[in-house]
C-alpha cells in the first residue's frame, strides 16, 4: 500500500466503479486531478468492509471520500460518505438481518460524526435526517447527471412492434408486476408490446401467462450504454413504476434520448420530474397506471418531454461535490 502521509489529493474509493447506479456516480465524480485511487480490495457493499476501511485509513492519513456508504469505524472526522437512499432500511424486501445492523450501528454513528455526508436528491436527504437525526446543513445534496449516451440523436431500437419499455432488475420496490398488470388491462393498441430491461424473472413469467400476453412481453438482457440509449429511444414511452427511488436515473435518460416518461408520484421520482412534462401515478394503484397509459395514447404528443435537463449535469455535480469538500478546508 502507498502511504499518502504528504499528499493534498482525497483518498477515493474506486472500488465502487461499475454499472450499478452508484458504480456510474463514483466513476463520473473521479478526477485524478482532485482525487487519487484507494489502494485496497474487496467488495466496498460488504458489511464487513468497515473493518478492512477502518485499519486501512490507520495507515494512511489523508481524507478519505466514498462515493457509497461504506464508512470507517473510526476516523470519520477525516472522512465523507455518500448515501445515495435508505432502501435498505425503507424496503424489507431489499435488507437482511447483517444490512441493518450495519446501517443501525455502523451507518447511522457514521452519520454523526463524519466530516460530510453526500446524497442525490432532496427526498434522500430528508430521509437521511430523520433517520439519523444530523443537522440538515451536514448533509450535501449533489444530483445524479444524464452520460453522453442519452440523447435525442440515438438510433432507435429496432423492434417488430411498438413498445412500452420498462427498466428495472426484477427486485420487488420496481414494481415491475403491477407494470405488466397495467398493460394487459389498458385499452390500448392491441399491437404494442412491453419491453423489460434485464433478464426475465419467474415472477414476471408467471405473471404474463397468467394474463395471456406472453407474446406481448420481450427480455432484452443485460444492456450497456449504448443500447440503453437506443432502447429508450424506440419506446413509445417508458413506464417506471418505482415503489422507492434515492433518485432514478431511468427518468431523466429517457428524458433526454426525448422519450416520454409515466412514472411514480412519490420518493424522489416526483422531485426529478419537476418541470419535465412527465405523468405522474399512484404507483400502488394499478388501475390508475393503466388509465394513464390510456391517456398517453389518446394524446402522445402532448406529453412530449421538455429537455430542460440542465441541472442533472455531471459536471456540474462534480463541481458540486468538490467545492462541497474544499470548504471543510480539507487537504
């Protein structure tokens, strides 16, 4: 390991670097010029990586910055952390037993004494308080950014058939059942199809067969960038019913490849869609989303995105989070 004892440069923790959605936050906040890479292994998510942290930072003393929620045991007055939401703690279906203590023990007594605590929305930050009970004025909100990938210039994905496209990963708080219940009971064009993202679910197969749409429902795998993008742009709209979103990157790609969005009026999804033309439901009621989408397609253009989506900058979040750090006068 490189000792830093002499360095300006924040400790980052790069382990976090991949395609989650904290993976592509961590990588667009990396600059080697404010930054330089943690030398250490291992699964930042791991419950047991306050232990690894926490002998790592007692060797090296420069100021340590995750962009996840991972923490230190101790040294936390040199450290920040980012909590991008509490689904953890909000989700049963998305906890265990080991993530709640970490997040009751751990998490929450590195709220308290870190240096600075980072998260991606305003609904985050709202939780983050009540549930750990810092000053508002510790908790930094720094906003997720659209890639280069999404924009309206992307080629379109190619498809037999009109599509609604839905992005998620076939855990519970996505909603993905109610989706699919939605678009078998809407009086819609009997031609237009529904795409998910990812890999099908027997949930989800059940689901179709039980509603007889199994031709009517397609899997696209796993998809990069790229064909992200062109999957949005193909759709005829993208429905995100979220039960529970720190932010939902989904809405604002859409947004931005021009597609229209119908997504959920509550966590932050309602927060982000301010002022973007989106429609907004009841993620609960599947009635109501089915009524919605029938709105949609009695009018589409009407409910054209407005891509004023200047404020979900990457570089402008960046920007954000480093001033954010050099005014704890921190080096």
């Amino acid at each position: 390991m490189k000792n830093i004892n002499t360095c300006t440069k924040i400790i980052f923790d790069t382990r976090w670097f991949g395609q989650t959605g904290i993976g592509r936050f961590a990588q667009e906040m990396y600059t080697e010029e404010f930054f330089t890479s943690i030398d250490l292994k291992g699964n930042p998510a791991s419950v047991f990586d306050v232990l690894k942290l926490t002998w790592y930072l007692m060797w090296h003393k420069g100021f340590y910055y995750s962009p996840g929620f991972n923490a230190p045991f101790f040294f936390l007055h040199r450290s920040a952390i980012t909590i991008h939401d509490l689904n953890h703690i909000d989700v049963d279906a998305n906890t265990s037993f080991l993530k709640k203590i970490y997040y009751n023990i751990v998490l929450k007594r590195a709220c308290k004494k870190a240096a600075l605590i980072f998260t991606v929305s305003e609904f985050s930050k709202q939780r983050i308080v009540e549930w750990s009970g810092v000053n508002p004025s510790k908790v930094k909100v720094v906003y997720n950014g659209v890639s280069k990938a999404f924009n309206k210039n992307v080629k379109p994905y190619k498809y037999d058939f009109p599509y609604i496209f839905v992005v998620g990963n076939r855990k519970l708080h996505k909603n993905e059942d109610k989706a699919l219940r939605a678009f078998a009971t809407a009086n819609i064009n009997q031609n237009i199809h529904i795409l998910f993202s990812g890999s099908a679910s027997d949930q989800l197969i059940a689901t179709a067969q039980e509603l007889d749409i199994e031709s009517k429902v397609k899997f696209l795998g796993k998809l990069n960038e790229e064909d992200l993008a062109s999957a949005y742009k193909g759709a005829l709209c993208l429905l995100f019913p979220s039960l529970y979103e720190g932010f939902g990157l989904p809405v604002i790609e859409a947004v931005a490849c021009g597609t229209p969005v119908i997504t959920s009026n509550s966590t932050s999804l309602k927060e982000i869609s301010k002022g973007l033309n989106i429609i907004l439901i009841d993620p609960n009621n599947t009635e109501e989303i089915s009524q919605k989408l029938e709105m949609f397609f009695k009018s589409p253009d009407t409910y054209r995105p407005k891509q004023n989506i200047g404020k979900f900058d990457w570089k402008i979040s960046r920007k954000n989070l480093m001033s954010n750090l050099k005014a704890r006068n921190i080096k």
